[in-house]
C-alpha cells in the first residue's frame, strides 16, 4: 500500500490533471458497483457493467475536469488558507457550484439513460429537491475541512473519496427509473 501511495504522489506531481480526472471517474465507478451491489442489491449476475461504464464517464469526461477547475477558480477567488478563506470558499462552493453541478449531473446521467427532455426534466423536477438537501447533510463540513487541510492538487482526490458513499448515492439517485 505505501509503495501505491508513494507512486501516486509521484505522479500527482508530474501529472496532476491526469490523475485527478483518472482518480475521480475510477471512485465513480466504485461508487456505482456499491451502489448497485449494496443498495440495489442485484447480485454479481444483476450488476449493469454497461451502467458502472457510464458512470465512470461521467466521472471522467464531467466530474473530474469540472471540479477539478472550481478548485482552481476557488483558489483564485479567495485567497489564504485561514478557517475564514476556508468558509468562503465552502460557502461558494455551496451556495453557489454545488446547486448548479448537481442538476447538470442529474440532466447529464438522465441523458445518458436514454431518457427523453421531458423524461429528464420529471426525473429532475423529482430527484433535484431531495438529492440537493442530502449534499446540505455532507459536504460543508467535508468542504471546510477540504478547504482547510488540503492542498490544492489533493482535493479532489481527498473529495472524491469522501464521495464514494455520496456516488453510490447519486448513481442510486440517477438510475432509479
């Protein structure tokens, strides 16, 4: 395990976009086989690969690009790394990102489904509300503490460890048709 470690370190440095955006589509993915193999139940024999597959993309192509670079732009927004810059950008990130990301995943995950834009937007109208106050539950003290402790180029891996439980949510979430 620390010769794993030692090596994603390395790279982190050398590649940090490359392994931030690998990082987060590979624990979307985790979170998905939790949640149909936890959550849903379904067996080794019931597990959609095909939905794990999606996933991950969504992982790699939207989540990992997309919070990688809030981070950036939130550490350029607020600077300092203080409990009070931590709680600005925790409250940015709250108020203001998590909002507008949620529902693009949610559209983003419906679309992929196959569901049609009046699909999709009952499915949002629906999911939205709920899913929006279990982040509430989550992430501001996950965010403080990211925000906090955290150096830039580890937290969205850190985040996306935390998110496991939280993708295994959203997976839940956005494939229950």
């Amino acid at each position: 395990m620390a010769t794993f470690w030692r090596t994603y370190q390395r790279l982190m440095v050398q590649h940090p976009w490359k392994v931030q955006i690998i990082t987060a589509g590979t624990l979307m993915g985790a979170g998905d086989v939790i949640s149909q193999q936890v959550i849903e139940r379904r067996g080794l024999s019931g597990h959609s690969g095909w939905r794990t597959l999606k996933m991950m993309s969504i992982g790699f192509c939207f989540v990992g690009p997309v919070i990688g670079r809030w981070y950036q732009i939130l550490d350029r927004l607020v600077l300092g790394k203080t409990r009070v810059a931590a709680l600005q950008k925790m409250l940015l990130d709250q108020v203001g990102f998590a909002p507008c990301f949620l529902a693009c995943f949610l559209t983003l995950a419906g679309t992929l489904n196959g569901l049609s834009l009046q699909e999709n937007w009952s499915k949002l109208k629906e999911d939205y509300p709920d899913a929006l106050i279990t982040n509430y539950y989550i992430w501001p003290a996950v965010q403080v503490a990211n925000f906090y402790f955290i150096p830039l180029n580890y937290r969205l891996p850190v985040v996306q460890c935390v998110a496991i439980i939280w993708n295994s949510y959203l997976s839940w979430k956005a494939n229950k048709l």
